[in-house]
C-alpha cells in the first residue's frame, strides 16, 4: 500500500512539473519611461520628473560605466516599479536602450525575475507622444 502511495505521489509531482515546464509565457504590455536604473533613485519621481539635463547626462555615464536602461511603470498604489530592459524580439539602432532615455514608451515583451530584480525581454516598442501636462 506505501508502495503504490510513493509511486501515485511520484507520478502527480511528475506531471506538476512537467505542466509547469510546459506553460507557455504571456507577452505583457507596459506603458512606461525609459529611465537609467541607477540616476532613477537620485530624486522623489512623484515630486521630480524624471528627464532634467542632470538625468541625461547621469544616464550617460552609468552608460559608460555598463549600468543597465530600465522600463519605469507607475503601479495601481501610485508607486514605480523599475524593469530592467533586456533584449527581445525589438532590435535596437544602437547598442542598448540609452537612444529612448527619458521618453514615454509602450512595450509589449515577456517578464521574469531573478536575484529580486525584475527583467523585461522587449519584443515591441512604441515612442509615445509627451503629455499635454509635460510640455513646456
């Protein structure tokens, strides 16, 4: 009888896993900016917008230094979440994302996490037109 238990638990964890292995990833859609991961956290973005000229040119030099391009998306509590760009299906006209620092985008691509950090492979994305509110 324990025999046939071990084997009928074995067979269902089995087919979890293989369910599991076997689920196919969503492409999901963000609407965002496209901020450096590392200048983002040198202002309260609810109070300061990201996008002066002292960004710019912190985004350059992280850029330089090898610091990653992130997507920042505004949650349903108000608060940002940084997903770290990475590439997908979308080819890139330079090197990495630095050329749509500071602009409105929408992006469709498919998301994991690791080391608490959160990734965005991008497979579309779209240049956004600034918002009445922003223009100057």
């Amino acid at each position: 009888m324990i025999k046939v238990l071990s084997v009928v638990l074995l067979a269902l964890v089995f087919s979890f896993y293989a369910t599991a292995q076997n689920k196919k990833v969503e492409p999901t859609k963000f609407i965002g900016q496209v901020v450096c991961s590392v200048c983002w956290d040198e202002a309260d973005r609810n109070i300061t917008p990201y996008g002066t000229q002292a960004d710019f040119q912190c985004a350059e030099e992280c850029d330089e230094n090898g610091v990653s391009q992130a997507l920042a998306v505004k949650n349903f509590s108000g608060e940002f979440v940084l997903y770290l760009l990475e590439d997908g299906k979308f080819k890139l006209s330079g090197k990495n994302w630095l050329a749509f620092i500071a602009k409105n985008v929408e992006i469709s691509g498919t998301l994991r996490e690791a080391d608490s950090k959160r990734f965005l492979a991008v497979d579309s994305l779209k240049v956004l037109p600034v918002p009445k509110e922003l223009k100057k």
